[in-house]
C-alpha cells in the first residue's frame, strides 16, 4: 500500500502534502496518534525540499508496512545557481533555521540522503509506535 505525490514547489504545498498523506493513513486504518510523526517529517522535508532545491515538482512516496511501519521518500531537484526559491519567507536569524533534517534523524529509525545529478532523493523509515 502506497502513497505518491507529486507537489509544486510553494510554501502552500507543505499543507497539502500533510492533509493528504494524514487522509490516505486514516482511510489505511492508521489512528491519529499514529500518523502524527510521519506528518512532521513529510512538513519537514518538503519544506526543505521548497527552501533550499525548488526546480520542478516535489516528489513525495509514502509507504506503510505490516510491521507497523512507514517509509517516507521525498525527491527534489537543485535550482540553477544563483537563483533562489519564489514565495520563501526570509529568516533573518540563523538560529531559526537548520533543524528539519535533526528532527527527521531523531523521529527516524534509518535516514538516507543521496545527491545525483541535480537531483535530491531523501528517505526515512519510521517505526510507528501508538
């Protein structure tokens, strides 16, 4: 049983991701209480995937299985250099910034990253414990 998205690259979109991927593991018989990692780490890569790649649609797989865990895949690609991504909300201070992808690695049980060709491909599995 699989979920694929494909999302444009808009701040607007991490909500998008969210509902739909909360709906499609309701509809699985996921409870609430289940889902609610697997929400934050699909807000969180996405969300890196608008502010920091953007080129072409966001590409987001999600994966339930029997065990009573989720694999996330998310897939972006780079922009041209020296272009940045539209619509992205300044963050003046550092400090605000830079802690998606340490709480990714946390709510994980195996996190990869993989950089090819322009493109971004960033996959987790998580052990859904309720």
């Amino acid at each position: 049983m699989d979920l694929a998205l494909s999302i444009p690259p808009v701040p607007q979109a991490v909500c998008h991701a969210r509902h739909r991927v909360r709906d499609w593991m309701a509809g699985a018989g996921w409870p609430a209480r289940a889902t609610n990692d697997v929400l934050l780490v699909i807000s969180e890569l996405v969300t890196n995937g608008i502010i920091h790649d953007g080129a072409k649609d966001i590409e987001v797989s999600v994966a339930l299985d029997e065990l009573g865990g989720a694999s996330v895949e998310v897939v972006t690609a780079d922009l041209p250099s020296g272009h940045t991504s539209p619509d992205v909300r300044a963050v003046s201070d550092p400090v605000e910034r830079g802690r998606g992808l340490a709480l990714v690695d946390a709510l994980s049980d195996a996190l990869s990253i993989e950089d090819r060709g322009g493109r971004r491909r960033t996959a987790c599995h998580l052990s859904l414990r309720y």
